[in-house]
C-alpha cells in the first residue's frame, strides 16, 4: 500500500504561532499578490514568507497597493503569512492582499502581532 504524505503545515515561525485563516485554489502557479494597509496607515512594517521564504522584506504599508509577482509550487499547498515587525500605533498590525491567478482576483485580511502570524494556504490546481 501506498501511504499519502500529509503536507506538512507550519504551525510556528520564529517563536510565533502561525494561524490559517483562509485556503485559496488558484488556477495558475503564476500569481501576483498586492498588499496595502487595511484601515489607518500607522506605520507597520511587515514581511510576508511563502514557504518560509521572505518575498516582501520589511516593508512599511502604505495605502497604495503595492504589487508582487510569485511563483507557487504547483506539486504541494503552498504557506503564505504575514510576519509583523512591529504593531504600528494601532495593534494589531493588518495588511489586505489581493492575490490574483489572472483569472480571479481573492481578497483576505491577514492580522499579526508579535505572537502569532495569520496565514493562507494557496493549492494550485493541476
């Protein structure tokens, strides 16, 4: 018989719990995702890790979108979480992402402080 590995799903990072709010499938492995502050712009900094991976380094939210293009692994659920840096002057800090596959556009609200991070899981389907 042949046994199915689970995927392994994070469930901390750097000492903080990581918490699935929201799975996504996406129809392509190319995707983009925008990010921009959700509510008042008031200073957060954040990083945002795909498969443990930082694609967004330290980046101050602003109210404009700012857009990124990703490549998913179309073998395996990809992780993706919002890493906070700091709480900005209104905790917790929260960013909005669109995450587009070029045929339908999700928007998601992720929170994070610094003891957890909020994350989505994104299934390419083959």
């Amino acid at each position: 018989t042949v046994v199915e590995e689970k995927p392994q799903i994070r469930e901390n990072f750097d000492g903080r719990t990581i918490n699935y709010v929201n799975e996504l499938n996406v129809a392509s492995e190319h995707i983009t995702i925008s990010l921009w502050d959700h509510g008042r712009k008031d200073g957060d900094i954040v990083s945002i890790y795909l498969n443990g991976e930082a694609i967004v380094s330290k980046y101050l939210l602003e109210y404009q979108k700012r857009v990124f293009e990703l490549k998913l692994d179309a073998s395996k659920p990809n992780d993706l979480f919002l890493y906070a840096h700091n709480l900005g002057q209104f905790p917790p800090n929260t960013v909005s992402i669109e995450i587009t596959d070029g045929k339908v556009a999700e928007n998601i609200v992720l929170n994070s402080d610094l003891k957890s991070c909020e994350a989505v899981m994104i299934n390419v389907q083959q």
